[in-house]
C-alpha cells in the first residue's frame, strides 16, 4: 500500500467537512473518482446560488445537520431544465447541492492546524496506523479519522472489545460494565465506547481504573467533549488511550451521528457486548452491525423485570451469545485455547467422600439417632461394612454415636466463601 500523499490528507480533510459519515452515495463516488478529483469536482462544478440572508448579502452558514436531502427528485439546473450529473450517477440534485455549500466552507488547512495545536493528528486509508477492519464498512468507511493520544490504533484495534449500553442505566448496569472493562483491560484487552452517560462511561471508567487502554468513539469533534459532563473523563482518555471521530475540530453532535458512529465501533472492534438496552436502543444498533460486519455479539443478562434488560434478552435469543464476565467475553473473541474456566458451585466437604462413603452418609436419618442393623439395612449393605464406613464419618467429623445407636451431628456447616463463579 502506497504512503498517502499530502494533497490526498488535505482533500480528505476538508471532505469530512462536506459529507456526512456514512454517506454510501459520498463513498461511492469516493471510491470512483478518488479523494482529489471528487473535491475538485465539488468546488469546481456547477452550482446553485447560495442562499443569503434578507438585505444582508452574508452567506448563509453551511448545513451540519446530518440529515440529507432525498435523492429521488431529478437534477435540475436554476432553470428549471435537467442538469447532468453524469460525475455522480444515482446521487440526486439536492444532495449535491448540499456538498457544494458545505465546500465552500471547508478549511482543511486550518481544521488540521487546530487538531496539531491539541496533540491530535488526523488518519486516512493507506497510513500505517489505519485499522483495516474498517475497510469491512466499503462505501459506508470512514473519509478519515481525526485522533487524539498517544497510542497506535491499528495495533490497539487488533484486540479490542466494544462494550456499550444505555444511557440511563441501573446501578447493576454500571457496576456490571465496571466490572467487565476492568477485567478485559487486566488481560491486555482495549476496552472500544461511545463516551455516554451510563454504560458507555462505567465502561472506560473501569479499563481507565485498572490502569488499562480505552478507546473513546465521539460523535462530533475531538476536541469538543460530548457529553459535557463528561468533559474530564474525556479528557483522560486523551492522555492514557484514544478519542476518535469521523468530524473535523469544532464538530457538534446530532441524533444522527450518534446512530452513524456506532457503525464505527462495531467495525472497528472483535466484538460488541450490550450490558443493558431497551427495546429501542442505540446499543442494539452497534450489536447488529456487529452481527452484520461478521463480529461476535454478546449480551449480559438482567432482571426479567427490568425493561433496560428487554432490549438484551430479545438480542439474546437471537445471534447474540450469553456472558457474565471478562474470561468468557476472551474465550469467544480471543485466540485458540484460550477458555474460561469451569463453572461449578461450591465444594462441600460431603462432596470429597468416596461414593461408598458417602453412601451410608446418606443412609443416616436427618433428625433422629438409629441402630447399625436399621442403617445397614437401608444402606443395603452388611453391619461390618456399615460400621467401618460410620466410624469413617465419625473421624471426619460429619456422624457421632450416642450409646448403641448413631446420628449426624448437630455441627452447622459453614457456608462456603468461594465466589460465584469462580474455580
């Protein structure tokens, strides 16, 4: 792969301004006509008048808001007769039109001023720290992405796991995603979000807590920190991960960049776990991308009483696969023999008893003493058997004898402290 040359990171640059992520009509005449020659074709082309404002002479601000226009009406010129737009064929009029204002206003030299002054840098196709995986997105692929931190994110990208969620979570929901991006990050996982409220900033909260790497996904500029109240843990993520974005310095977020970005952390990932999401969730969107982009979907179970766990359960009992914690999320996504361990409950001291031991055990009245003939005969086996087997338990604590006749003893037993889920 050839190194990008400075002309192609200067179009790409201002064309992040123009087209909004995910554009498949952008990507398509992108791929088509090359990053160069597509600029040129939208600042040098025909073009409507741009509107100004009444008596005022002053351009009207570009269009940020993500929602385009259709593509359906047909390519006419300011008479009124059929334009060709032969350049970009299935795109419609309207949304040419809407490139060429935004064009005008592009400053890509200036965007990539801005995002050196703030320790960024800005990452096209064809730099060695691309992640591949991205490309898996063909048109929908990001036009570029603008990053802050220190870290390398191709190599970052190689052994990552996304873990999103809702917003309004419960406190199990944090404490659960906490959890699991703790864990993750202590065995060397990067831990891939969206930098909410909720989830999202458990999420980084606990790969950041246990001292390891996190990726941040924005929706908006990198250097303009959304949600605000999450100012500072954004900030940190700068300085000990990643915060990435598709929109150049000084971006605002709008619904529907946020719904766009989660094709990017689904892509960018090995896997995506939903922690907890409604029905209607941004969080399932990312899981079905996944699902679509051939990554593993995973979902972590909740109340069945609790609607931010409906979202999770309808996943569930689809593609999705079933996990509780960090070692179960690397035995589905990491490498070969990798496996979590065994699930089993608690060992009870009973359970290390010889089956013939344990046997006759089970031969004793619950709350009762009885003779040796009456055990024997309910254990099916001989008194001689029965009596070197009882002084067995006797030994060990678990029956004693009171005159001619034995009984369990009356020693509660102590619960086990093991964790749940543990070896």
């Amino acid at each position: 792969m050839t190194t990008p040359s400075d002309e192609e990171r200067l179009a790409r640059a201002a064309l992040t301004h123009i087209i909004e992520p995910g554009d498949p009509h952008a990507g398509r005449a992108l791929r088509h006509h090359g990053p160069t020659h597509f600029l040129q074709l939208l600042t040098d082309g025909p073009s409507e008048p741009v509107p100004t404002r009444a008596g005022t002479g002053t351009l009207l601000p570009a269009a940020r808001d993500a929602t385009e226009p259709r593509d359906e009406e047909p390519a006419t010129g300011t008479s009124g007769a059929p334009r060709d737009n032969t350049a970009f064929p299935g795109t419609g009029d309207k949304r040419i039109e809407s490139w060429r204002r935004r064009a005008r206003t592009a400053t890509p030299e200036s965007d990539l001023d801005r995002i050196t002054r703030c320790g960024g840098r800005f990452l096209i196709p064809g730099d060695t720290e691309w992640p591949s995986q991205l490309d898996d997105l063909h048109d929908t692929r990001p036009i570029g992405l603008w990053i802050r931190g220190p870290a390398d994110l191709r190599s970052w990208a190689l052994r990552s796991v996304a873990v999103v969620g809702a917003r309004a979570c419960t406190p199990y929901g944090a404490h659960t995603a906490a959890t699991l991006a703790a864990g993750l990050a202590e065995r060397g996982w990067v831990v891939v979000s969206g930098a909410a409220f909720g989830i999202d900033g458990a999420a980084h909260r606990g790969a950041l807590g246990s001292g390891g790497a996190t990726v941040a996904v924005l929706a908006c500029g990198v250097d303009m920190p959304y949600p605000r109240g999450h100012a500072a843990l954004i900030r940190r993520i700068a300085e000990q991960g990643l915060v990435i974005g598709e929109l150049p310095p000084g971006s605002h977020p709008t619904r529907s960049r946020f719904v766009l970005r989660n094709r990017v952390i689904a892509a960018l990932t090995r896997g995506t776990v939903v922690v907890e999401a409604e029905y209607r969730s941004g969080s399932l969107v990312t899981a079905r991308a996944a699902a679509t982009l051939g990554r593993h979907t995973m979902g972590v179970p909740g109340p069945v009483t609790s609607g931010l766990s409906a979202g999770v359960h309808e996943l569930l009992r689809g593609e999705a696969t079933l996990v509780t914690d960090a070692t179960e999320i690397i035995e589905l996504i990491g490498d070969i023999g990798q496996f979590a361990p065994p699930r089993r409950g608690p060992v009870l001291p009973r359970d290390l008893l010889d089956p013939d031991t344990a046997h006759i055990l089970e031969a004793l009245p619950g709350h009762h003493p009885a003779p040796l003939d009456a055990i024997a005969a309910r254990a099916g086996t001989s008194p001689d058997h029965t009596l070197a087997k009882l002084y067995e338990l006797h030994s060990l604590g678990f029956v004693e004898r009171q005159q001619d006749d034995w009984r369990l003893t009356n020693t509660r037993t102590e619960p086990s402290n093991a964790r749940h889920g543990g070896t």
